[in-house]
C-alpha cells in the first residue's frame, strides 16, 4: 500500500542552501515539493530583492503552504530572525517543521523545545535518507533527534525541572513559558516601575519580587529586566 505523499515546504535565508535541499527531496515520489517563495528572514517579501532564495514553482498556482505541510528550516544558528520565522511556522499548528541547523546552542535548543519542533538535523549529517526519514517522520508527528541531541536535551531539561519553584500559593511554576504572577509583576516592570512600587502595587514584599524576577530570569535563560520584558513582550504575555 502506497504511503500518502507529503506536501513539502523549504525555507532558508542561504539561497545555496535552499536549493541542495530541493535537490535532494525534488525527485521523491512520496514528496510533493512547493518552491514558491518561501524564504527565511532576509530575501522575505516583495520588490527588488524578493527573488533572493526562490525557486522556479512547478505549480505556479500553489505557492502556499497548506494544512499538514512540513516545513523544512535551513539555519546555521537560531537567532533572532529565524527564531521569529521559527514561531511563524508553527503558529497555529498547521505544519510541522523539520529543523536543520549547524548548532544549537542551550537557549535556542529550549526555544526549538518551546516550539513543538520534534525533528532535527545537524546540517551536516543532512544526507537525502535522513532528510526525507525526518520530513516523513515529522508528517507522522514523530520525533527524530541526533542522538548527541538527546543527551543534551535531557539534561537541559532535568536542570529545568530542578529550578521550578513554588508559587505563595503553592502551584508549581512551569519549566517552559512565564506564570501567572511572573506575567503581573513583568508587566509593572514594562510600566516603568521599580521594585519598591511593584511590591506596593501586588501586596509583594520586595523580596518576593525580586525572587520572582530571579527565578525567571534563571529558568528562560534571559539576561536582565529589560530581556525579561522584552521576551514576555514577544511572546504575546503583556
């Protein structure tokens, strides 16, 4: 029985990039590859640089994605314009995405984590077999990990669920994403208030407020106050 062909998405800001991956999926018979324009960060958009990273679409009429394509992501690091694509992709969960990224470092793997994405390859281990075993895997919503991938991740994640605290009213603040409380006091914060006033405005003591402000900062990994409301602010908390 034949297997159902999968719709396929490429999306890299490396136009080179972009086209080995094509190359190597274009010609699978399970695959249905869309080349529109479908670029990552820079060369995004219309006018004089649109074409930066396109492809020649072989049905001109679809260039869209559609509900159960899997999106393949060329990176080399995720930073902040690919993690923004990043969260465009998988917002609404109508696709499934296959990351495949020179390195990871300890944020950007929580931030892959934080994504739902559940298919990853090392760029260099991106052979056309283990690329068309991770898009087939990632249309199933199976994982697929390098194994030195999975050493790290649990270990990034037995260090999380070591930092989770407890809330005044004893409910457990989660590894992943901001709490309730967190959310108030961040929003103070962006106010332009100080600890004296966020405390005064919560019925916190100070300390508390500065706990709260620690352990997040400590849990995401963020650098400072200003990180912290810049994060929540991305987010969608506040």
């Amino acid at each position: 029985m034949l297997e159902e062909r999968v719709t396929v998405t490429v999306h890299a800001s490396d136009p080179l990039s972009r086209a080995g991956v094509i190359s190597h999926l274009q010609h699978q018979p399970s695959l249905e590859l869309l080349q529109g324009p479908v670029t990552t960060g820079h060369g995004t958009g219309t006018g004089p640089g649109k074409d930066r990273g396109d492809a020649v679409d072989p049905h001109p009429d679809r260039t869209a994605a559609t509900p159960g394509t899997v999106a393949v992501m060329i990176v080399d690091r995720l930073d902040d314009i690919a993690t923004a694509e990043l969260r465009r992709l998988v917002r609404g969960g109508e696709q499934r995405v296959v990351l495949v990224a020179r390195e990871l470092r300890e944020p950007e793997l929580m931030t892959v984590v934080e994504c739902g994405i559940r298919a990853i390859l090392w760029r260099h281990q991106a052979t056309p077999q283990r690329l068309l075993r991770a898009v087939r895997c990632a249309a199933r919503d199976e994982g697929e990990l390098p194994p030195d991938l999975i050493g790290r991740l649990l270990t990034q994640v037995g260090r999380l669920r070591r930092s989770v605290v407890e809330t005044t009213a004893g409910a457990a603040v989660p590894t992943l994403g901001m709490a309730p409380r967190e959310v108030d006091v961040l929003r103070l914060v962006a106010e332009g208030m100080d600890t004296r006033q966020i405390s005064e405005k919560l019925s916190y003591s100070e300390r508390t407020v500065k706990n709260v402000l620690h352990a997040l900062m400590t849990r995401l990994q963020l650098n400072n106050r200003a990180h912290a409301v810049a994060y929540a602010l991305r987010e969608g908390y506040i």
